[in-house]
C-alpha cells in the first residue's frame, strides 16, 4: 500500500473537449489533466478546467468531483437542475446524460471509475 502525491495540472494533459461532451451554446473549452491511473487501471484522478457555455455530457463512467472554483448548473434529462459552487463535491453516476452549463470558469479536481 502507498500513498502518491497528485499534483494538480500535472501529467497527461487533454486541452480537446472530452469524449461524450459536445458544445450546445457559447465557446466554451476545456483542459484536462490526467495525474494518476491505478495499477489495475479501475480508477484514474485529474484536474479539469472549463470556460462558460453549456456542453451536452453523456457519462459512461462514475465521477466523484470536488469543486475547487466556478459554477455549474448541472441538469439531467428529463431531471432537476443542480447548481454547484466552490466546495461542493458531488458524484455523476456512470449513465449520467444531460447539461452542463458552466456559469463561471471550473476548477475542479475529479476522480473517475473506469471499470
């Protein structure tokens, strides 16, 4: 067992939109850094940054999130909007689809399950 450092904006660095999110309305961009992947490679951790707009997300993997900065009104299809702010951390569940409007820039630090 080990515990391991994860610095933020370190490692493998994405500045491309994710795959499963499309633009719906403004420019916005983001950057992601992928700073750790388990060594069953089941988990991998990051930093993410985004600029206002809204993105269309449809997740195949669960997220755990901790909001570090920004605001994000978050709505399922067919659900209730959540808006999260600085020091909110929340969990998107793997069959997540729906909006992410980005009101103010994100900072945040996120944790993926991927298998």
């Amino acid at each position: 067992m080990s515990v391991v450092i994860h610095a933020p904006e370190t490692g493998v660095c994405n500045p491309n939109i994710s795959d499963g999110w499309t633009v719906i309305d403004g420019e916005p961009t983001m950057t992601t850094w992928f700073e750790y992947r388990s060594p069953d490679e089941t988990i991998v951790t990051g930093t993410w940054r985004a600029t206002p707009g809204t993105f269309h997300a449809t997740y195949k993997f669960h997220e755990f999130v901790y909001l570090i900065e920004g605001l994000i009104e978050i709505t399922p299809e067919g659900g209730d909007t959540v808006i999260v702010k600085p020091g909110d951390a929340f969990t998107v569940e793997a069959d997540f689809i729906g909006t992410w409007k980005i009101i103010e820039p994100v900072y945040k630090r996120f944790l993926l399950k991927i298998k």
